[in-house]
C-alpha cells in the first residue's frame, strides 16, 4: 500500500508542478512533452486528478488512524 500512495503522490506533485509552471510562466508542461492536439495530455491530467482525489483519501485516513 505505501507504494501504491508514493505512485499517487507522485502524480499529485507532478500536476502541481505543472499548474505552478502555468501560473508562473504561462508555460504547459504536459502540452509541451506530449502536444496539445493529442489524447496523450487528456490522459495525464485523467491520471492526476484521480491520484489528487486518493491522496485526500489517504490524508483522512492518516487522521482518523491518530484520533483512534
């Protein structure tokens, strides 16, 4: 399981790089590597909402298992 929660991590970090790179510089990470125009970019940004969306998952569990 620690594994599978670095992985999701991972992605989460990776989306906020690439959200700081935006904000900041007006410049798509993702778009960038993979065109704009493709499937590719779709895919990452499926595969990092979905990782962000875990990780509040796992940091409520983190505090209920400290309450407990």
């Amino acid at each position: 399981m620690e594994t599978f929660q670095k992985a999701t991590l991972i992605f989460t970090v990776i989306g906020a790089i690439n959200w700081g790179l935006i904000g900041f510089f007006e410049f798509n990470l993702v778009d960038s590597l993979f065109g704009a125009e493709t499937i590719i970019p779709k895919i990452v940004y499926a595969i990092v909402g979905i990782c962000g969306l875990i990780n509040i998952g796992i940091f409520f569990n983190h505090f209920e298992a400290k309450d407990k």
